[in-house]
C-alpha cells in the first residue's frame, strides 16, 4: 500500500487551482520524478474540474487510484494512492486535511492562491504518516486487530479439535 500525492485545491468556475501539494515519488527512477510529479498535478486538477461540488469519486487510472473530495465550499482535495490503499482511509485523510486547511488559512485567499503563497506546511506529515493506514487509522487499527484474533482463535480450535 502506498500514498503517491495529496493535494489540496480550489475549485473555480473554469478551472481547479492547485493551492498546496504533497508528493512521494521516491518509488520512481530519479529521471521520471518530475514527470510524474507534473502528472499527478494535472490529473488533480482534471478530477476536481469534473467533479461536482459536495461529492466524493474514486478515479482508476492503470495501476493507481485518485480520490476526491469536493466541499460545498469549493475546497477539494485529491489523494493518489495503488488499487491496495483503503478508500475509506483516503476519505477519511482527505477530510481532515480539508478541515484543517479551511481552519489555518483564510477563505479569502483561496481563489488566487498558490503553492508558494499558502501557509500551510502539515501535508508532507500527512502523507508520511499515512502511508501506513493501520497505523494512522484507529479504525483499521481495530480491523487489524480483530483479523488477528479470529487467526489465533481458528489455530486454538483447530488444535483443541485435533487434541480430541
């Protein structure tokens, strides 16, 4: 499971304003970084364009997957991830980083925003932590768990019964 971006934007009435963006391209050659980087910058964009504002999509492209949250507030957010990443995670991440976002930066600014020109430094950390969803995630977290358990539980009962 991997997380490859997370992007933040605004949603105009033309067209989607990349506002701040994190990437991990390190499973990528070193000469194919900035490609896929530009890439993903414009396959953000693209979603969020066609996307409706109040909804949530997941997007496949090839091996990978793009989430996308569109608030009523014309805020969006996008999550690029592989066909293994939980969707539930990536909304869930997509949500709180939104939140967060709205919380620290002014509405104002959105609109005529930028990478360079929005304060706002949590998406690296996000995007680090997350690449591992059972431990960012408390619900997965307990799933896990709880596969665990039915695991051992099946081995004890197997063993009881080859006891008798």
């Amino acid at each position: 499971m991997k997380l490859y971006s997370l992007s933040v934007l605004y949603k105009s009435e033309s067209r989607a304003v990349l506002l701040k963006a994190a990437y991990d391209v390190s499973s990528f050659s070193f000469f194919q970084r900035s490609s896929v980087q530009e890439f993903m910058t414009f396959t953000s964009q693209l979603i969020v364009e066609r996307s409706a504002k109040g909804t949530r999509a997941s997007v496949k492209e090839q091996d990978y997957l793009c989430h996308v949250y569109v608030r009523n507030d014309s805020l969006a957010g996008v999550v690029i991830a592989d066909n293994e990443y939980p969707s539930r995670v990536a909304f869930t991440l997509l949500e709180k980083v939104l939140d967060e976002f709205s919380k620290q930066t002014d509405r104002i600014d959105w609109p005529v925003g930028s990478p360079a020109t929005i304060n706002y430094t949590a998406l690296d950390g996000h995007l680090s932590r997350y690449q591992n969803p059972r431990e960012a995630d408390p619900m997965t977290k307990v799933q896990a768990e709880l596969d665990e358990t039915k695991i051992i539980l099946a081995r004890k009962q197997n063993s009881c019964c080859a006891i008798m």
